[in-house]
C-alpha cells in the first residue's frame, strides 16, 4: 500500500482548508445541533484559522496521499500537556475521508508519522477520542495507547450526550 504523508505548508491552505472541512463534516455531521456545524468547521477550518495554524512553530498538519490523492490529514500540536505527561506531542486531528477507512491506511499514515521531526525526543504521544467513538478507541489501542483520563468538550452546539472524552496516552521510543 502506498501511503504518504505530505507536510502541509502555507501555500497548501486553501487545500488543506476543504480536506479538512470534507472529512470531518462526513464523519461527524451529526454529532451538532442546529447551526453547530456550520460554527465549527468555520472555528476549527476557515482560512484564518488554518492560515494561523500553518504560521504556529507548534502546529504541523500533514496530508494523508493514497494513490496520489490527499484523502485525509494529521494535525499534531507540540505545545500540549496533561496532568503527570511530561515533554508529549498531541495529536490533533486525524482524519481520514470515510470512504477510504478500514483499508490499513490509518495505520501506514501513524507509522510514517512517528518517524516525523517533531517527535524526536518527545516521551508520549497524547490524544482525546469521544469516548462513545468505540472504533477509533480500538484503533488507538491497536497502536499502543493507553486510557488515561476523561475530560469533557466544551462546545456549544455539540451534542451534550457526546462531549465526554478519553484522553490516551503513548509512550514513544
């Protein structure tokens, strides 16, 4: 399988903004109320955000290429922390357009990603799940993450049956 991870840069923005937009309002559509939607992937993907993202030394976001189409993106952060996690990267985002889940492309793209610049010396890779979202849980814990807290998303307009979260936790080499 041919995976690649591409590094996003400023001059990708506006490709990177409709990847975004497209895989996460396919996946998560009806996890929002009313406007909720609409709010979000302007908050999280409009071009100010992503351009200010693309800008951040902190921020890295990376296009998932299958067969030469970007058909999902990473975004990692290294300015994060958790409660008794020192020196983590989070990883942001991983999104993959649904089409295109359960061919072992999310697990091609997690390894090329550990191999990353911005993971050389870190301890432990940090991310939050939905914690009803049982599929990607399995699938982080098929990568070697591990439970280790639950927090709560603080959005409005996100259905309050959905915002609680598991924070996961893995050590790197």
């Amino acid at each position: 399988m041919k995976i690649k991870l591409k590094k996003a840069s400023i001059k990708d923005q506006s490709d990177l903004a409709a990847l975004c937009v497209e895989s996460y309002s396919q996946t998560y559509h009806d996890h929002w109320g009313e406007g909720g939607l609409v709010w979000y992937l302007e908050r999280e993907f409009g071009a100010k955000r992503i351009a200010l993202d693309l800008s951040s030394n902190n921020i890295t976001y990376y296009f998932i290429e299958f067969q030469g189409e970007q058909i999902g993106f990473i975004k990692i952060s290294t300015s994060f922390s958790i409660s008794g996690i020192e020196n983590a990267i989070e990883l942001d985002k991983f999104y993959i357009l649904p089409q295109y889940t359960g061919l072992g492309i999310g697990n091609s793209a997690f390894e090329i990603l550990l191999k990353a610049p911005q993971f050389q010396g870190k301890e432990s890779l940090i991310l939050s799940v939905i914690y009803t979202n049982v599929k990607a849980i399995r699938f982080y814990e098929k990568l070697g993450f591990y439970f280790h807290s639950k927090t709560r998303l603080n959005l409005p307009y996100f259905k309050e049956e959905l915002k609680g979260m598991h924070r996961m936790v893995k050590a790197l080499d």
